[in-house]
C-alpha cells in the first residue's frame, strides 16, 4: 500500500473515544484492531525501507572508508517524515478500510451443558 499517499495526521491529536465504537465493536476491541493493525504497517514500511538501503549496502567492513550517499539520506529522511504506523492505522479505522474477522464463538449449547 502506498503510505505516502495516505490522510493520516502526521503528529499526534486528540480524538473523540465515541469515533472508534461501533454497533458490534467496542471500545477495546477498536484499540486491539488498531495496534495490530500498526504492527502490520509498521513492519511493511520497514521491509520496504530496508530493501531501498540495501541497494546502498557496501561489502567491506573498513570504517574509515564510510562515505556519505545523498540519495541514501534522502531515503532515510522521506521515511521518517511518514505519518506513524499507528496514525495511519487509527485513520484506515476511522475510514473503514480495515476488514476485521472474527474467531467463530462456541455454541451455547456447549456452555449450557457445563451447569449440569
């Protein structure tokens, strides 16, 4: 997906709790979406950083030998002036692009056998 196209806030902003519940999720449940949601972000923008630096990746191990690479730099700072994974998944929430399943709950015959 392409991140540097997204609405997000880049910095931090308060947020009305009401915005996050819905008709069959809650609260809590909303948050826990959320931050696996921004884990999963976070780690494709890291992959996709990682892979754009090992182009620049050198074989020799001499520190003197270190050079400055401009594009690498340029790199490293358009990443870091990404919104957050985590603001850009309250966003895709807030906007309803997140597909969440559900685990199938156990049946209540099952719980009502236990009582016995």
């Amino acid at each position: 997906m392409k991140y540097q196209k997204t609405n997000a806030e880049t910095t931090t902003i308060t947020r009305n709790i009401q915005d996050f519940e819905r008709e069959d999720i809650n609260i809590y449940q909303a948050l826990n979406i959320i931050s696996k949601r921004s884990i999963q972000i976070g780690l494709e923008i890291k992959d996709e950083l990682n892979g754009k630096l090992a182009e620049f990746a050198t074989t020799s191990d001499n520190l003197e030998e270190v050079f400055e690479n401009r594009e690498q730099i340029e790199i490293s700072k358009f990443y870091e002036r990404l919104p957050k994974p985590t603001l850009i998944a309250i966003q895709e929430y807030l906007e309803d692009k997140i597909y969440i399943r559900k685990k199938d709950e156990a049946p209540i015959e099952e719980d009502s056998k236990k009582d016995e």
